[in-house]
C-alpha cells in the first residue's frame, strides 16, 4: 500500500536502531540508512515532546544535500518522569538508578519524527504513559545482565523480559515506547506522497 505511493520517493533513514529499521520493513518502506552523528543537547528550558521536537529536527538539520523527492526521516524518543527527561544510561550503575526510579510508578514515552523534503520539514509526535509494577533487585539485575538495555531510553524496552513481567499498564501507542510511532508515521508519509 504505502510502497506504491513512495513509489516515486527515496526514503532516508537516519537511525541505528535495529528496532526503527524493523518497524520500517514491516510498513513495507524501501528505504536506506544514512546516520549522522550529532550531539544530543537541548536547551535546559524545553520540556517533554519539545525535546524529542528540538533532537529530531537538529538530526535532521545534519542533511543539508536533501535533492528533490527525498524524504529524510528523523527521530527521538525520551523517558519523562518527575519534570525531566530520562534519557540512555552511562553504565550500568545509571541503568539501576532508573529502573529503580521507574519502579512502582508511572511515565510517559515520548516519540518525535521529523520528516524532512527539499520544500518542506514537517514534525510529529505521540506521548504513551507506561506503568511499572515494584521492581525488585534481584529483577532489575537480572534484566541488565541478561539484556543489557544500554542503548535504551529509561534503559528498558517494552518488548523485552522487563516488559513481560513488570508493565501493569499502558495507554496509548506500544510501538511507540519501542521508539517509533508507526501509525503516524504511516499517515504522514501518506500525506507528504500525496502532496508532492
């Protein structure tokens, strides 16, 4: 569905992440990875989607050579909890200090994805709070040795162990606490084919 309208489009991929990649194959999305490294710093004064809206267009702002019927796609996702972005940890001490933050209580994931054209750069995002069960050493050790979720906002993924056991609730989008929002993603790229 989605190929036919990108038919004419070359879809620019600018993440590492194994899980994006996935997500853009299952949508059926021919497209090609190019990542460029930036500092991920954002003023002190952003809160919440602002920050993943501010990190998703400075990786996009790396591509200065977009040519016509290129969509460069950019993104970032952050834990919020308490007024303050929680974002990958160090080591593996940072890592037990937020899951242990985590524990017991409720967050939200916030996603931002940048889409940008010769013409034009248009931004989304979506916001899913996540609930956690009381986490005990003993599980939180196991995850981290097991898992190892350093590359990981909160330093946690949804569809690992950590979420089998210890997810009690959630509310709105899965996919996007793995890093992507696939159903806005999917409608925006609609949109953009079809306004070319």
């Amino acid at each position: 569905m989605l190929k036919k309208h990108l038919a004419n489009f070359d879809i620019i991929l600018a993440s590492g992440s194994p899980r994006r990649h996935h997500f853009f194959k299952e949508l059926d999305i021919h497209f090609k990875i190019d990542v460029r490294e930036i500092k991920e710093q954002f003023p002190q004064h952003l809160k919440a989607q602002e920050i993943t809206n501010y990190l998703a267009q400075l990786k996009a702002n790396e591509f200065k050579d977009i040519r016509e019927n290129q969509i460069v796609i950019t993104s970032d996702t952050i834990v919020w909890k308490d007024n303050s972005a929680i974002g990958k940890p160090k080591h593996k001490i940072d890592a037990i200090k937020m899951l242990q933050g985590l524990s017991g209580e409720t967050h939200k994931v916030f996603t931002s994805v940048c889409f940008s054209t010769k013409q034009n750069q248009i931004t989304v995002y979506d916001c899913t709070k996540v609930q956690f069960k009381k986490l005990s050493m003993e599980e939180i050790a196991y995850y981290l040795d097991t898992y190892e979720p350093y590359d990981k906002a909160g330093s946690y993924g949804i569809q690992d162990w950590i979420g089998y056991v210890g997810i009690e609730k959630i509310e709105g989008c899965f996919f996007n606490v793995m890093g992507l929002p696939t159903r806005l993603v999917y409608k925006t790229l609609l949109e953009i084919a079809n306004s070319e």
